[in-house]
C-alpha cells in the first residue's frame, strides 16, 4: 500500500511541475506595450523606456514620455528605427540598462539638440 502511495504522490509533483513549466512558457502573441508608433518630431522628453524584445512581443519598443506646454505628461511609442529612438537604444546600452542613470541619456540628447539648433 506505500508504494502505491508513494507512486501516486511523485506522479502527482510530476505533473504538478509540467503544468508549471507549461504556464509560463506561454506564448502570448499582441502583448507589446505599443499597438501603434509614430515618428516625432523635437519633443521636450522628460523619461523614456526601452523595451527589448521578449517572448510576448517581437519588437523592441522605444516609449517617450514627453512633457507638453501645460506641463501635461504624454507617453509616446516611438518608431525604433528613427534616430530618435536609435540614440536613446544605444544609450540605454551604455549606462547598461541602469534606471537610475536615464537622465544622462535625456541630458545628452538635450545637449545634442542645442548644438544642432545652433548651427
């Protein structure tokens, strides 16, 4: 009798582990954050978030959050493939994906538009 117990309480942890496993390995598809992006022009970009690719979304998504004349906040997902997006990856990249360092990214960028502006 406590073999056969003992054989129904490991098949039991067995299945137990694979429905497990199986839940979180879902495949979701139409999870990114960003339905739609757009290209911007020159925004006052108070924070931003880079989203890499990851299981539930293919594409890696650039979010802007920008700060309007009225001191509203708007987020904005940003086409990846704009400089835009593209200097605020490769920055994300450099500080090494540390949040705490984000406004280096924003100041750089603000400097880099002032330099541009000025020409």
């Amino acid at each position: 009798m406590a073999f056969f117990q003992r054989n129904v309480a490991l098949l039991l942890v067995v299945v137990a582990a694979v429905c497990i496993e199986l839940h979180q390995g879902m495949y979701v598809v139409g999870r990114c954050k960003c339905p739609k992006v757009q290209k911007v022009p020159r925004i006052n970009v108070s924070d931003f978030e880079v989203i890499e690719k990851s299981p539930s979304c293919d594409n890696t998504e650039v979010i802007l959050t920008s700060v309007k004349p009225d001191n509203s906040t708007e987020q904005i997902c940003v086409d990846p493939s704009t400089k835009v997006a593209q200097g605020f990856q490769k920055c994300w990249d450099r500080i090494q994906k540390d949040a705490s360092r984000k406004m280096e990214c924003i100041e750089r960028k603000r400097k880099a538009e002032t330099r541009s502006s000025d020409d």
